[in-house]
C-alpha cells in the first residue's frame, strides 16, 4: 500500500487536537482511502507548552523549516495562524511542491490570491477546509458539491463567539457587556474581542465563501463590516415583538448586472452586519457557539449546513477531511485535481452605498406631539418609506424608544436621511440602523 507522510507546523491547541484525532482515526482512514498516511514529524514553539493532547516528544522539533524539507515529508500542514510567518511557511512548502492544508483564514483572505498563485505555478495545491465554518464541508460543497449551479445567495452566521453572545442576550433578556464578560470567563471570546464582535473574523470566512461562489478574489477592504455592539437587549426585545431574531449575518447574493458590463458579469454584495432574521427562517433558530451556512443555488435550490464552528475537535474533522483528499491526489498523481481556485472573471463587489435592504431603526425620543411627524418629513424627502411604527407608552416629555421598520432603501439614502434625523432636538442619542433579511 502506497504510503503518504504528513508534517504538521503547530502544536498548540488545534495541532495537538489534529494530531490526537489522527492518531486515534488513522486506521479508518486508511481503510476507506486504501492509503497508508503517517504523522511523521510536528514543528512545535516548546516541547513543554501546553496542549489539549500530548504530542510524543519523537516526532516534535522546533523548526519549522526541518518539517518543510524534510524529503519524507509529502503533504505540509500550518496551523500556526496570523498573515507573517504562516504565509512564509506555506510558500516554503509550495515552491517544494509540495501540498499544504491550513486552517488560516485570516491569512487565505489576505493572500489568497498570492498564494493560490503560487500553488498553480509550482504545480501543487492549498486545502482549507478548516478555514471556515471548522467542521461544516462548506468549501468542498462550493468547490465541487455545486459546481454545477449559480450560487445566488450565501448567509453565514459564521462566529461562534458572536451567535453565542446574541444567543444569551436573546433568551435571558440581557445587555451585551455581561454577556461578552462571561463569554470571556467561559473561554469563548478572547480577552481582546475586536477580531470576533467588530465582524473581521467573519469578514474573513465570508470573504473566502464570496470568491470561491463568484470566481473573483474578494478583498478585506470590499466587503462591508459592522459588529455587534450596537445591539442591546432592547433591540433583541423589539426584534422578537416584530417576529424577528438578530443574527451576525456575513451576506453574500447576487444584486444586479456587473455596473461595467464585464462579459455578462454580475454585482455581488458582500457584506457582514447585524440583521433581523425571521423567526420561521432556519437560521434564526441556529443557537449559542453553532455556526450555519445557507446557500441557494439556481438548480440545487436552498440548502443549510450546520454545526460546530471552532474548536479543536471540528477543526481536526476538517482538516483529517483535507488529509483524505490530498493522499488521494497524491496516489493517483493528480496534485491539482480540483485547484483551491479557479478565477473567472466578469463579477464585481457593489459598492455599499448602493445595496438596498430594509431597515429597523432605533431612535430615542422627547415624547411629544409631533415627533413622529417631524422623522416621517426626513425619510419623506429622502423617498423612504415607514412600513410600521413601535412606541411605548411613556410619560409626555420624557424620552422613549421609538422603533421604525423601513420599506427598501439604499444604504447611501439610509445614512443621510439618519444624519439629519440625529440633528433634531428631538432625538436624545444615536440612532441604531439594523438590516432586515427576508431571504427573497
């Protein structure tokens, strides 16, 4: 039986996770792939730090470059994340043509397109299951279960932290820092959060699932990003009173023709924000660290795919599942059977000044004759209609929530008609702009 050897970069949580898992599944793996595989050498930062699962001390070393030369070595794994050392490592590998599979989805977001490059030209390939969605075979669903359909509309709810934050917030009825401080407890947010609240590690995932569905590679910088900290329990409490449940949503869906005209092209949104879900959508009932992909495409029709988002255990399944597909390649002496991406031009990101959507704002209220009136004129000359209206009783003169769902209007029209709506003496705060999805 031919055998395939594995070097591993990281043995931290994840690659200790992997390594346990391999180790225990091994065996499995190779009966249904009629390949022999071994885990022949792991590049560590210590002997001695610590790990979810033990890595013999036999197969560790500490340099990472005696795992990419290493002439017994056939397929290089990197899970030792960030955009620096991680993108050396990787091309390393691939100018020795040899295949790599990575977890890294902030770096495939900023070097994708670089490092794909470099896989084609040196005549080998890049796995990344892992990177998005950990266990949920997301990618190899975009790049070979629906090769055969136009993929019209992606949603992600993607962060595991962020559905389990707005989770909490939803069913206890509580405000978004205690939740995020627990969260932090419980090891589900980092002691630094921006990454997962502010909406970039989402960017990154959405931004990967965008390039593959549309053959052109998203940028960071194109794809539109608000986090959840604006949200509180007020909003949660409104959104359910309107049959709704917020979600981090990262969006991807076809919008209109290429603005350029480029060979039949298509304008895509790619977006990731906060956004009303209704509550009879499969998605509004994905709950806590679980993460969901809905895709619809032309000839499959709706589909969801659904489970653990992170963790070492969904990211070793992951990335076993690109262990499999990269011996099969090397067996049948197929490399680059089913390239990390194949570009096709003519897509385009729409600016988000143009996307259109519905709208649930937020005001805060003198409650006073004529207050409703006074908005209503704002939205009324920028061509924005109110579809409902939501005010509590309150005493007169005091302030008091006042919620909006707004008919489709343009993201640009949005902003202007809030900032003239902010400048009223009427208004005693910030408003708070929420997008609502209907899954049209």
């Amino acid at each position: 039986m031919q055998q395939v050897n594995i070097g591993m970069i990281g043995g931290g949580t994840v690659g200790s996770g992997v390594f346990h898992h391999f180790q225990a599944n091994a065996s499995l793996l190779e009966s249904r792939l009629g390949v022999k595989i071994a885990l022949k050498k792991v590049a560590v930062k210590a002997f001695d730090e610590p790990r979810a699962y033990p890595i013999p001390t036999e197969v560790m070393t500490t340099d990472w470059t005696a795992v990419v030369n290493d002439p017994d070595v056939h397929v290089v794994i990197e899970l030792v994340g960030g955009t620096t050392i991680a993108k050396t490592m990787i091309l390393a590998a691939l100018k020795l043509g040899k295949p790599v599979i990575t977890a890294n989805k902030a770096l495939l977001s900023k070097y994708g397109e670089e490092l794909f490059a470099a896989a084609e030209k040196y005549g080998t390939n890049i796995y990344y299951e892992a990177s998005v969605g950990g266990g949920i075979p997301i990618i190899k669903a975009l790049r070979e279960g629906f090769a055969g359909n136009d993929i019209t509309h992606i949603y992600g709810i993607v962060n595991g932290t962020c559905n389990y934050i707005l989770t909490r917030m939803k069913l206890e009825g509580a405000d978004f820092e205690p939740i995020l401080k627990e969260a932090q407890r419980l090891g589900y947010a980092e002691a630094n959060p921006s990454l997962d609240i502010d909406g970039f590690d989402s960017q990154h995932k959405i931004g990967i699932l965008a390039s593959l569905a549309h053959g052109f590679w998203v940028k960071p910088e194109q794809i539109f990003v608000e986090g959840i900290r604006p949200v509180t329990k007020t909003d949660m409490e409104f959104a359910a009173k309107l049959g709704y449940t917020i979600k981090l949503l990262g969006v991807v869906k076809i919008v209109g023709k290429a603005r350029h005209g480029n060979n039949g092209g298509k304008s895509v949104q790619v977006s990731v924000y906060p956004t009303l879900v209704p509550n009879n959508h499969l998605l509004a009932s994905v709950n806590h660290v679980f993460n969901a992909v809905f895709v619809r495409g032309n000839v499959v029709g709706d589909t969801l795919f659904y489970g653990r988002g992170a963790g070492a255990d969904a990211t070793a399944s992951a990335v076993m599942g690109d262990i499999a597909d990269a011996a099969l390649d090397l067996k049948h002496g197929a490399k680059r059977r089913v390239p990390a991406f194949t570009p096709h031009p003519g897509n385009e990101v729409l600016p988000m000044d143009e996307v259109v959507s519905r709208y649930y704002v937020r005001l805060t209220v003198v409650d006073q004759p004529g207050v409703i009136a006074k908005i209503a004129t704002v939205l009324g000359d920028a061509k924005i209609g109110i579809a409902s209206v939501i005010q509590p009783e309150s005493n007169e003169g005091e302030s008091v929530a006042l919620i909006l769902m707004i008919h489709e209007a343009s993201n640009a029209a949005m902003k202007q008609a809030l900032d003239k709506i902010s400048k009223l003496p009427i208004v005693k705060a910030s408003p708070v702009l929420l997008r609502v999805e209907n899954f049209d």
